[in-house]
C-alpha cells in the first residue's frame, strides 16, 4: 500500500486467497449466461487448480463444505417453486386460449344471425279464420289463435304466475340468470330431477327466432337474443310478448287463445286457479292440456300456487281459497267438432292461394248444426256398442247433391287423434262397391229385371260365397242387389269385365287405384270414404258428376276475394234411364234389403250397405235427393270386429245424421223414381240379411237350374 519510499513492498493482488479470506468469485449457478461459464471454466485453470480438485480454494471444496452443513439444499426448492410456477405459468395461457376459443364461437354464432341493426320481433303470424256456410265463425288455424292482450289489461296474479313458476329471478337478471342456472345444475346433479336453467327471455328468444333444435349452437344463438332482446325491452314487454306468443296446447298459442280453448272466457277473467293452471301448460302443453289431462294440469296448477305463495305474490289465505276451487275446463271446451274439416281446409290454403302471409277468411260449405249432430251421433254410437262389437273407430261424410261437403267427420276424437279417417285412410268398401257393377251391367243392356243364377262359383280357385251360405238360383238383379248376393255380383262383374267396372267407377269419382280382377266385384280395392261418397252423388243428382270441396271462397282481412270456387264441368256422368234403374234398385235395398233398419220418415232414399272380409269395415253410403251420407266402422289397425256388419252401426248413425240435414226441408224425390215412391222405416230389433266377403268353405248342394245367362257365364268363363 504504501510506495517504495517507505521501505514498504507494494503487493499486487493474487487469485488464490489464503484461508481466512472469503472466496469472491462467482459460482455457475451466479453466471447468468453461457459466456459466463466459459469465462468461470477458464479462470479456474489460469489459477492452476483443477476442477474438483478437493484442495481449499477449489469450487468442489466450497459446495462440499455447503452440503455439509445443516442448511437444507436450495436447488431442491427452486425445481418445487419452479414447478408449481410452471403449472401456473400453462394454466393461465390454456384458460387464456379458452376464453379466446368461446369468444370466437359466440361471435361466430352471432354471425350466423341477421344484423342487430336489421333484428326486429317477428310479427304475428298469419291467422287463418274458417267460417261455416252461414258465415259463423267454427274454427281458426295458424299459429297464432289469440289477439294480443296488454299486460296491464289482465289480473295481475296471471303473469306472476309465470314469473312465479317459469323463472323467479326475472326482474333481476340480464337475460341470462347464473344463479338460476347454477340452481338448476345443483339440483339435476344431487336429486335426479331434470330443471331448466332457462329464463322467460331465452324461452321468448327461442320461441320469435330460433327453431326446437336441442345443440349448442342454437343455445348460444339463444344467448345472444336474450341479451339483444333485454337492452331492446322493458321486462314488462318481454313478459307481455312471451304470455302472447308461447304454446298452451290444443291448438292454442297465446294467453287469450288458451283462456277462451279451456275457459271459455278472456284471459282479462281468469280466476285465481285459472292463472295457476295455465302458467303450469307451458311447461308440457301437449301432455298437460287439461282437455284431455285433467289430473295433471290440476297437479301442475298446485305447484304453480305454491311458488307463487313462496315467492309472496299471494298470500297463504288466497292459496287455500285456490286449492279449494281448482280450474276446471268450460264445458264442451274439448269438443271440436269441426277439427278434421278445419285441418282438410288448411291442407288446400296453399294450393289455391299460395303461402299464408296475412290473415284470411275462409268461407266454406260446412253446416256448423249438422257437423255437431255427425259428430256427436258417431261418438254416442262407439261409446254405446263399439266395445261389444270390436270398433275402435269411426268417420262420416256428408254431401249436398253439388258435391259441397256438409260434414265431415274423421273420427271418434279430434283431441286424441287428428288423423282425417275420412279423407285419408283407405279401406276396403265391400259390398258399397256393387253399384258400379250393376251400373256397368245396366249400360251393356241389362235391367233390373234381368235375370242371374245365384250359385256356387269358383274362379281359379276362388269361390266366393253368400253370407248366409245359402243360394236363391235364378234371381233377378233388383233382388240380388238389394240381398247383396256375392255370386251373382262376381258374374256380372265377369260378365262386363272387371276392367269397365274400374272404369264405370273412375267415371263417377272414386280416384283410388282399383285392381281389375274378379274380387273387384265384391270391393277388394281400397277407396277412402271421402271419394266412395262422392261416387254416389250422380245417383242422386240425375247423373251429373261432381267434384267434393269444402271452400266456397277466400278473402282476406280487407274483403278481397282471393279465391272463389267454380265448379269443374263434369257434365253427366250417367244417362237419365241408368239412373232410374240403378236408383229403383238402391231404394229396395232400404225397403227390404240389407238397409232396412234405415230410418228416414217421409223422404225416399236409396244406398248400399258394405261389410268386408272377416268383418273388418262397415259401411253404409245412403242418399236422397238432397244430400249424401256415407259411414265407415273399423279399427285403425285393420283387426277384424266382432261381427260389426254395414247393416247395423253404420245405418243407425247415417239415419241420425240425415235426419237432422232434412229437417224442415222440402221433400225431393229420387230421379227417376216419381214423386210417390216409399221412404223408409226403421225395423225393430231382430235379424237383418248382411253381405260380407266371404270366401271359400264346403260347396252347397247344387240349386236350381241354370238360366241361358248363366249358361254362357261359364262357357266363357271356365265355372268348374
């Protein structure tokens, strides 16, 4: 330190450091960079030590020393903290990529959306106003069947009602309720029960835009308009649109349509009960309507009571009240007597005036009265013997001698099953077939005198036989018609040829296809009863064809006429003298024939009655000169009743039903028979001769000689 004035030697620093003196230099885990240990590896050897030498100043010796003593070793819990922050480090970049990844498929949802700017709640959709032939309203249709009804306009216990059962927190929340949904997480996964998570603005949401599909990007898109729909509208206006819009079953959409379809008053009246009960539809309206669910919609009603007592909107005194007088539905209010012709006049909207983008009166033939009567007298008829007798169903038609349809009825309930029987289904007509072959033999020359051989027959096989297993032999053709004989049906129909039969019955308006064979005579084709009706009308009309329809005309809200029906010309369908004969011969069979229980007092009438193979239809198609009624029995799964012939259930209803279309009307005689021909009258009880299908079995002993006629039936046809 001092200079060589002193006598004092200057010492310059060394490396190596005598015991004592601490080790100054830097150890590797000090060295930030890799020059750095380059630079370490480097001095160590210009000190002349050798790594891990184990002498004092070395590195190796200081780490000894350091392991030695008690202090626990620091790189063991480096590599912990630097773990844990290396799961914290991944953990914050993965949930990072999640967020973006959700934003993305919200946006991307949003996208597939029209533009905010453009988004608009729908309007009402169309509503389609079916009128009767008197212009008395009898049915709407669309989806909307209720005006829209303020929400300040009704008693304030209905929409708590909703808010009490449908979503609680509604006046809190933004649209999407977190609490709600975490609720309904909770309860799903501790207690089994399904709960829903959605609030009254996702239900509006997906109701005005959004398809029933069940995926997660509809549920996202839902998302998104419950938000637009909250910064959109006040709660009260959500809450009014969602009572005005969503589904309470049976046809009716919208607070109004639901109170006067169960109630029968405005939803502006609905009681206590009422309210409960009809908040308590939205959840399963098809399974809870209390037309057909009573019990249920009672038990869903209580539940909605008690909510709205937890939530405090009432008070335990007005539960009880409530509970005490539970809703019940309106008398009748679950009879729609007129829903399958409704739904057939809806089917043919599209048709004739194109897609439904207003509300449209549609004025139609129906005779509001007398669809009543037909439906009531084909309910009270299976509701009375169709369990005796095997029939589960049932459908009628009723047409004026123009071809309008006056009632139309497709079967025992429109609320249990809305599939039209009528227009439809296909059955096979039995014996109601006959007329075409008569009517063909009648235009080759043949009258009603003419004279048949009712005997066995077989035809490759095929025997038919009579009902009765007994044979007339020569009969002539007005009484094989009335009796309804299978032999001597199948002649003629060999006789003519099953080809111009089709065609005879194609000419008159059956449209279904038919099969040209023998069995064609005792009506193996399917027909609905729609068409086989309507193929008798030019018996009844003197020979004109028709064409069936049910809309006269179609205006829309302002009085504009869209659509008004003209009558396709048919012309005559059937000469003038065919007609009398073909009628003389029909009438017998309600005179004396199958159709003799046929009750219609004053009026001369005429028809078939028709029973298939193992008695599984029954049918009776009747007319006058005024209208005609054709009936059908059977069951949906073609399973053959207990013995349910045309003769019986099917004659009883149709003379109900006529009755009451001819009441006070003129009296019209059938063409071709004069004005003094005989009406029927009803028999009592006792045996009445049928006419099913029947096949095979023994051959009887042989009859009475065979006529010229016959003779050449089997030359030509090969009679064994």
């Amino acid at each position: 330190m001092f200079g060589r004035k002193g006598n004092m030697e200057r010492r310059e620093p060394v490396l190596g450091a005598p015991a004592g003196f601490s080790d100054l230099r830097l150890s590797a885990e000090d060295r930030p960079t890799l020059a750095g240990s380059t630079h370490a590896r480097t001095s160590g050897k210009s000190g002349g030590g050798k790594t891990g030498s184990g002498k004092p100043g070395s590195r190796s010796a200081t780490r000894g020393n350091a392991s030695g003593s008690d202090r626990p070793p620091r790189r063991r819990g480096r590599a912990r903290r630097g773990l844990l922050g290396r799961l914290v480090y991944w953990g914050v970049v993965l949930g990072l990529w999640a967020v973006i990844g959700l934003v993305g498929f919200v946006a991307y949802e949003a996208n597939q959306l029209p533009p905010i700017q453009n988004l608009a709640v729908p309007e009402r959709p169309p509503t389609v106003i079916i009128q009767g032939a008197d212009g008395k309203t009898i049915a709407t249709r669309g989806e909307m069947r209720g005006s829209s009804v303020p929400l300040r306009a009704l008693p304030p216990y209905l929409p708590q009602a909703f808010v009490a059962i449908e979503d609680r927190r509604f006046y809190e929340h933004f649209g999407l309720d977190p609490i709600g949904l975490a609720r309904a997480v909770f309860v799903n996964l501790t207690t089994g029960r399904l709960q829903g998570g959605s609030t009254l603005t996702q239900q509006l949401a997906k109701n005005l835009f959004l398809t029933p599909e069940r995926s997660l990007s509809r549920k996202v898109q839902e998302l998104v308009l419950s938000l637009w729909l909250e910064t959109k509208y006040t709660k009260n206006e959500i809450l009014e649109l969602y009572m005005n819009r969503v589904y309470f079953g049976a046809g009716a959409y919208g607070i109004e349509a639901a109170a006067q379809r169960y109630f029968g008053k405005s939803a502006r009246a609905v009681t206590l009960s009422e309210a409960a009960m009809l908040a308590g539809l939205v959840k399963s309206p098809s399974s809870l309507a209390p037309t057909r669910n009573l019990e249920g919609a009672q038990a869903r009603a209580e539940i909605v009571l008690a909510a709205m007592e937890e939530a405090e909107f009432i008070t335990p005194e007005m539960e009880k009240v409530a509970l005490a007088r539970p809703a019940v539905v309106a008398k009748n209010a679950g009879v729609d007597p007129s829903g399958y012709a409704a739904d057939w006049v809806s089917e043919q909207l599209k048709t004739l005036i194109g897609p439904i983008t207003q509300d449209v009166i549609v004025q139609t033939t129906i005779d509001p009265a007398l669809q009543a009567v037909a439906d009531k007298a084909l309910k009270d008829a299976l509701a009375k013997s169709g369990q005796k007798l095997g029939v589960e169903q049932g459908a009628l038609v009723v047409l004026d001698t123009d071809g309008g349809v006056r009632a139309l009825v497709g079967g025992r309930s429109y609320e249990e099953s809305q599939y039209n029987r009528a227009v439809s289904a296909r059955r096979q007509p039995g014996s109601a077939f006959k007329p075409f072959v008569y009517l063909t033999a009648m235009e080759r020359g043949l009258t009603p005198e003419t004279v048949r051989e009712d005997a066995p027959v077989q035809i490759k096989g095929w025997r038919p036989e009579n009902f009765s297993k007994e044979y007339r032999g020569p009969v002539d053709l007005r009484t094989a018609l009335a009796f309804s004989l299978n032999t001597v049906a199948v002649r003629l129909a060999l006789e003519v040829g099953p080809a111009e039969v089709i065609k005879t019955a194609h000419r008159l308006g059956i449209t279904s296809k038919l099969e040209p064979n023998a069995s064609i005579a005792l009506g193996t084709s399917e027909v609905s009863v729609l068409e086989l009706a309507s193929a008798y009308a030019p018996f009844a009309n003197g020979g004109i064809g028709i064409t069936p329809h049910v809309i006269e005309r179609i205006r829309d809200a302002s009085g504009k006429v869209l659509y008004s029906y003209a009558a396709p010309s048919r012309g005559m369908v059937m000469a003038p003298p065919h007609v009398a004969m073909m009628n003389s011969m029909m009438q017998q069979t309600l005179l004396t024939g199958t159709a003799r229980r046929a009750d219609l007092p004053g009026w001369p009438a005429a028809g078939k009655t028709g029973t298939s193979q193992d008695y599984r239809d029954a049918w009776f198609v009747g007319y006058t000169g005024r209208f005609v009624t054709g009936v059908w029995l059977g069951n949906d799964d073609s399973s053959p009743t207990k013995k349910a012939g045309g003769s019986g259930l099917p004659v009883e209803i149709w003379s109900q039903v006529m009755k009451a279309a001819h009441k006070d009307l003129p009296v019209t005689p059938l063409p071709g028979t004069g004005a003094g021909n005989p009406a029927p009258g009803a028999l009592p009880p006792g045996d009445v001769p049928e006419d099913p299908v029947v096949t095979g079995g023994p051959q009887p002993p042989a009859s009475k000689p065979a006529t010229l006629d016959n003779w050449l039936i089997d030359k030509l046809f090969g009679r064994n």
